[in-house]
C-alpha cells in the first residue's frame, strides 16, 4: 500500500511545481542542503525544523510557489510516516522489551560465556548485529555500549578492540538492513522488493561487518589504544528483575520479523503466482507491518511474561518504548518532505538528464547522492531518503534486483564518514571517552570502510545478478 502511495505521489508529480531550468534547480538544491547543514550544526535547530526550512528555502531557490512547496512537502511528510511510521512505533516496543525484560542481556552472556581472547571480537559483532536487528542505532548504542565497557574492562582488553566490532554490527545493520528506517523508506521510494532487498542486504551485510568489524578494529586498537572510562560503566539494565527470558526464546523473538519476510521473499520467487494460496498467506504475515506486529506479541510472551511482567508493567513498558521514537518519526516525516520536495521541483529529472551525459552507473550514482548528503547533513536517514527520492526516475526500469541493490547503493553511501553534525559521532565520543581526533580515526573511519566496503560487494552482485 505505501509503495502505491508514493507512486500515485510520483505520478501527480510528473509535471514539476516550478519551470526553473536545470542550473538553477542545480543551485536550489545545494542552496537547500546548505540551510540544512548551517541550521543544524552552528544554529544547532532541531533536525525537523532545519528539514521543513530547508525544504522551504529549496522551492524558494527553484522559483516555485509557496503554496506548491509546501503542498509537497506536506504529501512527502504524510506518505512517508504512513509508510513507516507503524514500522518504527512497532521496532521501538521490540527493541524495549527486549532491553527491560533482560532479553538483550540474556543473549550478550550467554555469548560472551562460550568467547574469549582472540574470538572475542568476534562474539561482540556477532552480538550487536543480532541486537541490531530490531534496534534503531541510537537504542543499539546505548545498549550495546555498557556491554562493551563491562567486557572491555572485565578482561582488559583495549576498547578499540571491543568497541569498534560492536559498532560496525549495528551501523551495518541501521544503513543496509530492513526494518530501519532509512532503507524502509527507500524501498518505499524506489519500489523495490522488500524481502529481496533484505536478503541481497544480508549477503552484502556479512563480508562487510566481517572486514569492517573484527578485522579493522586491529588497526584502530593501534591507532588509539584507551581503557574503559570508569565514569561510564554503569549498572547493568536487568539487575532488579528475578529471572530473564531464555537464550533460544529471546534469540527466536528477535528473528521472527525477518524469517516472516524472507519467507515471502523466497515464496514469491519460487511460486510467482498472486492467486496462489500460499503466496496470499507469506504476502500477508511477510508484509513488514504483520512480521513486526507478530514479534512485539510473541515478544510480550517470551520476553515480558517470561521475565516475570505483570500485564501493568507490560503496558507502561510499550507506553515508555513510544514516547522517544516521537523526535525520529518527526524527522523521518521531514526528510520525506524534503525529498517529495526535491522530487516535485523535478530535480530527480535533472539528476536523470545529467547521469545520461556522465554515463555513471545508476548504483554508483545513488551511492555518489546519499554519500553528499550525509557529509552535509550528519545523517544517515534523511541521506537515505533523500537519496532514494533523487534516484527514484533511475529504477523505473530496473529489475527487481537491481531496484534492490540500488536501495541498499543509498543505505551504503549514508553510512559514509560520520564526522561532528552527526549526532552518532557524539554520542560515540562520549561514551568511549575519546577526544574529537581520536573519535575520527576510530568511528568515522571505520563508517568510510563500511560505505565503501559494502558498495563494492553491491556492485560485485549486480554484475552477477
């Protein structure tokens, strides 16, 4: 249904709000983005209201009515929280049941019991991409990292070693993996598939939290050797609670969305028949919306019950999980705002005219947008969904998977150098207790190698597919 929604929208939008020519529309757009990026960092405005301003200033430049811009930009703000705005209420009820009931905890022991010295490292990746599944970054981080502290100081092992892995499973999984945010949307945008793209995501996701996880945290072990800060080890999240969910039931619970929709992936591929009676049922319970509905019940079971919940201190926990989402389903409205912006002033045209004279591959071409926008921005979603609404004329003619490898060339090229209008970057340095160059050569290096990693792998895959 979302994925019509934004068709009918693309579709009204065929003739552009303003007749500005490509060199003007050319400046519009960085005239946009540049009130989005001065708004942020040195106003240091709210992403939402930069992004409605932004969005406003972006059809002034262009010459379009003010009545128009805002009209786009309202239509691209509903279809998108219509889109995904139940996706993410219902990943933020999963993600804290899974962190009160000491489900995540539960998972990171029982783990961490069975590794140690050198495959440490290893178990931490492995660890944070499962949590990472369900988990917006941010929860993921704030999560993961007293985890990692603990782990770091416990077997005195360098940070960087620790730290670096568990990064890279959850940012790998935040930019290339469904039911994030931003590659959500970018299915929406660019009607792709999405159990094709979560499996295509998967197999780029893999070699690259490999290469960019345990193997790079080697070198940044040497290139900024710390401890474990002391001020920011504290308690762990389930000490109060009597017992805790099982290892195979909370492990279970966090993978059910994602077997559901490759269920409907791979059904669909094999029986590619609508009026068949199982491909009906997979669209179904495969559709993103039942998957993680299905999770958050069977969650209020193995994970509350089992932790001893009573049926009040279920309902305060799904009460609280709602309340911090409201910022992130502000911006994420917001960037799609912009991005109908962008696309009803007809800059997704004038991007399709310029990479026919650039002759540069539709997947690189994505990459090339999202990676611009988030060294502009700061962040990985609104590059996404921008990006995706840029390069949304490119995969009209695409097949189903390179339509989906184009939204995961995005998701790769939002990922690119996280550096100081990123609020990740903060977040990092605060909690690892590094200085701004320290935070650089770790984090935001280690964000370049997955972008670049993973959009090699992409680009390996479409010459294959």
């Amino acid at each position: 249904m979302t994925s019509l929604s934004v068709e009918m929208l693309a579709a009204d939008a065929v003739e552009p709000i303003t007749s500005a020519g490509n060199a003007q529309l050319g400046i519009a757009v960085l005239a946009g983005i540049a009130v989005i990026v001065l708004l942020i960092t040195k106003f240091k405005m709210h992403a939402f209201l930069a992004l409605t301003i932004g969005s406003l200033a972006l059809g002034s430049f262009a010459g379009a009515a003010p009545a128009k811009t805002i009209a786009s930009f309202t239509a691209g703000l509903g279809s998108t929280v219509a889109g995904v705005g139940v996706l993410i209420a219902l990943g933020a009820i999963l993600g804290k049941l899974l962190a009160d009931s000491g489900g995540a905890d539960q998972i990171v022991d029982t783990i961490l019991a069975k590794a140690s010295g050198r495959a440490m490292p290893w178990a931490m990746v492995l660890i944070a991409s499962i949590i990472g599944l369900p988990l917006f970054f941010e929860v993921g981080i704030v999560l993961l990292i007293p985890v990692v502290l603990l782990v770091a100081k416990r077997g005195n092992y360098s940070l960087m070693r620790i730290g670096i892995p568990a990064l890279a499973g959850l940012s790998v999984m935040h930019g290339l993996i469904p039911p994030h945010p931003g590659p959500l949307v970018a299915i929406d945008a660019l009607g792709a598939n999405l159990g094709v793209t979560l499996a295509l995501g998967v197999l780029v996701a893999i070699p690259t939290v490999i290469i960019t996880g345990p193997v790079f945290s080697r070198y940044a072990a040497r290139w900024v050797d710390i401890k474990a800060p002391e001020k920011m080890i504290p308690q762990r999240p389930s000490e109060d609670l009597d017992r805790r969910p099982g290892f195979g039931a909370t492990l279970a619970t966090i993978l059910l969305p994602v077997v559901l929709m490759l269920v409907k992936a791979l059904v669909d591929i094999i029986v590619d028949d609508p009026e068949n009676h199982v491909q009906r049922i997979t669209d179904v319970i495969g559709s993103p919306l039942i998957a993680l509905l299905a999770a958050v019940i069977v969650g209020m079971f193995t994970l509350g019950r089992a932790a001893g919940f009573s049926k009040g201190r279920l309902s305060t926990t799904v009460e609280k999980s709602l309340a911090p989402i409201a910022g992130v389903l502000l911006i994420v409205g917001a960037g799609g705002g912009f991005k109908q912006t962008l696309i009803d002033a007809g800059v997704g045209q004038m991007i399709l005219d310029f990479s026919k004279d650039w002759s540069i591959p539709a997947l690189l071409l994505g990459w090339l947008i999202a990676v611009a926008i988030r060294l502009a921005t700061g962040s990985a979603t609104v590059a996404t969904i921008s990006a995706a609404g840029l390069v949304a004329p490119l995969a009209a003619d695409m097949s189903t998977s390179h339509a989906a490898l184009l939204v995961l060339a995005v998701g790769a090229g939002s990922l690119f150098f996280s550096h100081v209008n990123d609020a990740g970057f903060w977040l990092v340095k605060e909690y690892f207790g590094m200085n701004v160059g320290q935070t650089i050569k770790t984090w935001s290096v280690m964000e370049t190698i997955i972008s670049v990693v993973s959009l090699a792998f992409i680009l390996l895959l479409s010459l294959v597919l």
